[in-house]
C-alpha cells in the first residue's frame, strides 16, 4: 500500500493536472504581471527607509541635542543674600554629565545662564543657547562650555567652585548657584 504522504495532491482548480501550478510560483494579477517580488521589495525598502530616519535623526541629536528641562538634582541660588528656587534647570540629550541653569532674570549683566560639566568638573557663565530643535533650546556639541568660572574675578569678586559628593557649588560675593542631589538632606 503507498504512503498517503507521496501521493499527489489535487490541483485547487479541480483538473486533472497538478502541472498548471508550480509550487513556489509567484501569483499574477490579471494583466499577467508577478505581485510577490514587489511586495517583498516593498517591504525591505520600507524598513531600510525607516533606518535611513532613524540615523538621520540620531545623528542630528548627536551633534545638535535639544535641551530637556529637568527636575534633578534640585538648583537653588540666592543673590545677595535672599535665596531662590526659580532657576530653572536643562539637561542636554544624549550628554548625561552636562546641566545648564537658566536664571529667571538676568542678574548683574551676566549672569542669567550657567553650565555644569560633570565629566571635566567645570562651572562656566554660558551665554545661552542660540539655537532651536523642534522648538526646543538646543547647544551644539562643539560649541564651547562658556567662561570658566574657577580663578576669574568678576564683579571684583572671585569665583569659588566645589564639586562634592552630593552636590555642586559655585558662589562669588554676590551670588552663590547649589545642585544638590534630592537624596541628600535638606540644610
């Protein structure tokens, strides 16, 4: 008795024949022309589109990245004795050792915007971000942190600046801006 498994099968049309359609065959649409291979083409160009994006945009954000506002670590500043907790604090993409504090208003001429590297333990008066992303403030990766504020005097004052285990601190006479962690305790 043969296997069932090696018999042949019927064609789907109901001829005799199983030689009117090849297994594998691409399907034809009435006018004859082949359907599969596009579809198949569609789909990869599809996917290679949406990579060709994806690097784009990556690569736009690598070079220009928008500045998020962010809520840690918390910035507290006083001026002139009277202290603050207005400022404003922005955290670059894809730079997680970089902050910029925005002040509310500008105080004594220049001091309006700073930025904080982590990484090089620098404090710098930045003039502001001069460009936008989507709407957003944005900096450019090569753009220069801003007036290193260790050893300057400004305001016939000098800049102190300490980076500590649970907190940032740069003051002069006049002003004095803290990032601190929300873990550590309060003053």
């Amino acid at each position: 008795m043969p296997d069932p498994l090696e018999q042949p099968l019927p064609p789907p049309d109901g001829g005799e024949s199983g030689m009117d359609s090849v297994p594998g065959e691409a399907k034809k649409n009435p006018e004859g022309r082949n359907l599969r291979p596009f579809r198949e083409w569609g789909l990869d160009a599809g996917i290679a589109l949406f990579s060709f994006l994806a690097i784009v945009f990556g690569a736009i954000i690598w070079f220009q990245p928008p500045l998020f506002r962010s809520s840690s670590p918390r910035v507290t500043y006083s001026f002139l004795g009277k202290a603050q907790q207005d400022a404003i604090l922005y955290r670059p993409v894809a730079m997680p050792t970089r902050y910029y504090i925005k002040l509310p208003y500008e105080l004594q001429k220049t001091y309006r915007w700073f930025s904080v590297d982590l990484r090089r333990e620098v404090c710098a008066i930045f003039p502001g971000p001069s460009r936008k992303f989507f709407g957003l403030p944005a900096i450019r990766r090569s753009d220069p942190l801003g007036l290193d504020l260790e050893f300057r005097h400004l305001d016939d004052s000098e800049w102190r600046v300490g980076f500590f285990e649970d907190s940032i601190v740069f003051s002069n006479a006049i002003l004095s801006v803290r990032l601190e962690n929300k873990t550590s305790p309060a003053p």
